[in-house]
C-alpha cells in the first residue's frame, strides 16, 4: 500500500518521501487508519517492522491539521536510547510539518535538565519521555499536560518488565480522560492485556506474528561452558574480516568482565548496560557506529528498537529467556539485504531456553561442539530434560542437609531403572 493513499497531510507526504520510505509496512497499513480515526489501539509487532513511524505518521497529520500552542503528543518508552533514535525520528519526519519534539530522560547534567525544563514548561507538539524521568519534573509542578491528545506506549511490554508499571500509571493521573492512547508492544503476555483493560477505551487491535529471523542470517549454536565461551569466540571470529559485532549478555555485572576479557584476547572491545552514564552511552553508541572499534557488549537494553545497521555479527552470549527476545537481538543484523551471522553459546543451565527457541521456529536447530578439538575441553551435551530435573531434585533437596555423595547415587540410581526398563532381553 502506497502512503498516499492514506489521505495524509502534504506536509506529511512530503515528509514521507523525504525519508525515502516506500510502500507501508503491515503495521502501518494496519495502523494507521486507525489512528487516524481517533481509535485507541492495542498493536503487537516486533521490533524492525515500521511501528515507530505507524504511530508518529498520523500523529504528524494531527500536527499539520492544527495550530496547537501546547503539547499535543506524549511517547513513554523504556530506554533513554530510544527516547533519542524516536526524537531524531521525528526531525526527519517532522521537518516539513515544523513539529518540535524534546527527549525527556535521565542521566543528564544541569544544562539538559533545564532544557527539559523549559520544553515541558512551555509546551513542544510530541515529548518522547523514560518514565522515571517524567515523574521529576511532573512533581516539582511546573508541567502542565491537560492539552494532550495522544498518548503512545512503546515497547510496552519493556517496560512492565523494567518495573514502570506504577510509573506509568502515575503518570495518567497528570493527563485528560478524554484522550487517544495507543499501546505497542512487541509481545503479548497477559499483563499487556490487563493494563490494556484499565487504560484503553475500545481499542482496535492488531497482531502481527512474530516473524522468524531471514535466511540470510546464519545461525550457529555451539554447546559451551562459560569459560570456554570467550576463547571460541575468539577462534570464530580469527577469519572473518571487518567485524561489526554486538555481543548480548543477560547480566548487566558481566559486561565489564567480558570487555576485559576480550580486549585480553586481542579484541577492541566497549560495553553499555543501564549503569553507564548517559553521556558515555551516547559516545560509545556513536564511537560503534562509526566503526572506531569492532565489539560492543550490551544488555537488552539495545536489543530493541535501536537502529545499529550493518552488523556482520550478533553473539548471545547467554540464550534469552524469551525466544522472541532471540528473534529482536539478532534481528540486529542481516539488514538492508546484507547477510549476517548469530552465533549462541549455551551451557548446561541455558538449554531449556533452547527449547523455547526451537518451538517457536517450529525445527530443531543444530548445536555444534568443537570445543575439544581446539583443545578447549569437553563441552556438555545437549540433555536439557535431565538437567531440568536435576534442577527440581536440588530444589528439593536444598530443604534438608546437603550431601553430595548420597545425592549423587540418587541421581545415578533412576537412570540405571529406566535403562533396565528399555532392555527388551539380556544380552
């Protein structure tokens, strides 16, 4: 579908072509009709399908349309990130319509406090804000939001799992009833579905299936234990030239770690988790960016909505819990028709989650071991039932004294039993 024939503003058309975009995604094609018609809406896609631009296009066209004095638009996400890739977004997009737009998030010094300050106080067309900083220039009492019309929650599902729940919530104390509210989130667990109860008024819905990953993307699986997972790495990477690379841990206290580890080992590397400083994750985003150095260590905190391009390789370092999180981190590459490569390490405590993965693909996915014959030792199989239940059995046996030996020969003595059972005949 052509964005014309959406009857957009011609500021916005021209906004549109400016940004060189095409033919609408599905989400767009879906959405923004709606949003047009004023509807509350309730939309799932994942990360990469156009949802930013399926919300912020008709918004635009209620820019064009009006000639409003005060904020008319507020954009809640999750990530101080996103609140500035959404803000950039909007100058491209709003050049033509002369929309204004300020990123309201913390980690700032003074003089960006007081620019927030100054754009809350007298009003811009759309604020792109993190929740937690909101709420400090809403309690000093120099905000005034009754003008607002559209409220968006991005990457909704994020944010309840970062805990901004009651964030959110007061927050909508500060705004009109009589408002449009749309809710997008990449996935659709059951708390979405509640909060879409108490804060939306007839919402539309759209949901789109998590699409899997492109073929171009090679995906490798490697069975590891955590010390071996670094020196792999390493070897993988010996022959490829140019590496542009994020690689993803789960915890944020083993960024740092694995960035000495690497930098060790000969790799240039830099980290960024929800610790750092603002104005350091800004520098080493823009240094990655512009290929100053080739590896960067993230938490989740990148794996959605932010626009890296042109990776030639995304590395799990630990499998996701969510396989639709597996989906958004190495979404990250084979963009734009280029090819990429996935690599994940799963130890002995990662396996189930690979279940999860191979479930949602709907095949099982091939895990390589070769660690042993680079003469990094034994890798462990791939038993993830066994191990599940060797978890419940430590759980409870945790209630009582622990003693390992025992423990031992009753973990042994079941397997023998099952195995006795399968034996049709002695041999």
């Amino acid at each position: 579908m052509n964005f014309n024939e959406f009857e957009l503003h011609e500021d916005v058309l021209n906004a549109v072509d400016s940004m060189n975009y095409q033919q609408a995604t599905p989400i767009q094609e879906q959405a923004i009709p709606l949003i047009l018609k004023g509807k509350d809406l309730l939309a799932c896609a994942q990360t990469g399908t156009g949802k930013t631009a399926a919300y912020l296009i008709p918004i635009l066209d209620k820019v064009a349309h009006e000639s409003a004095t005060h904020t008319g638009a507020l954009i809640l996400v999750p990530t101080r990130e996103l609140a500035v890739q959404i803000d950039q977004q909007i100058q491209g997009l709003g050049y033509f319509v002369g929309a204004t737009s300020i990123a309201v998030y913390g980690g700032n010094k003074g003089p960006e406090w007081d620019q927030q300050k100054k754009a809350l106080t007298q009003g811009a067309d759309i604020i792109i804000a993190t929740p937690g900083r909101l709420i400090a220039h809403l309690q000093l009492g120099y905000v005034s939001f009754g003008s607002i019309k559209h409220l968006v929650l991005d990457e909704a599902d994020r944010m309840l799992d970062m805990g901004f729940l009651s964030d959110i919530l007061k927050i909508m104390s500060f705004l009109p009833n009589k408002r449009q509210t749309l809710m997008f989130s990449a996935t659709m667990p059951s708390k979405i579905g509640e909060l879409a109860k108490r804060i939306l008024h007839q919402p539309e819905e759209i949901r789109l299936a998590v699409s899997r990953p492109v073929d171009r993307i090679d995906q490798q699986f490697y069975m590891t234990n955590d010390e071996q997972k670094l020196p792999l790495l390493v070897h993988l990477l010996s022959q490829v030239q140019n590496t542009s690379m994020v690689l993803f841990t789960s915890r944020k206290s083993t960024v740092e770690p694995i960035v000495r580890a690497l930098r060790k080992l000969g790799l240039s590397a830099r980290g960024i988790s929800s610790d750092s400083d603002q104005a350091e994750r800004e520098i080493v985003l823009r240094d990655f960016k512009n290929r100053t150095f080739p590896v960067l260590v993230a938490t989740d905190v990148l794996s959605r909505g932010i626009d890296i391009d042109n990776l030639s390789h995304v590395v799990n370092y630990d499998v996701p819990r969510d396989p639709e999180d597996y989906v958004h981190r190495i979404g990250r590459t084979a963009r734009a028709e280029t090819k990429g490569t996935a690599i994940t390490f799963i130890n002995e405590q990662d396996q189930k989650y690979v279940l999860k993965i191979e479930r949602l693909f709907e095949k099982e996915v091939d895990k390589q071991s070769i660690t042993e014959s680079l003469g990094l030792g034994v890798a462990p199989l791939f038993e993830p039932h066994r191990f599940r239940q060797a978890g419940s059995r430590n759980k409870d046996a945790g209630r009582g004294p622990k003693k390992p030996a025992v423990g031992q020969a009753k973990r042994r003595r079941p397997k023998q039993k099952r195995d006795e059972k399968t034996q049709s005949q002695p041999k």
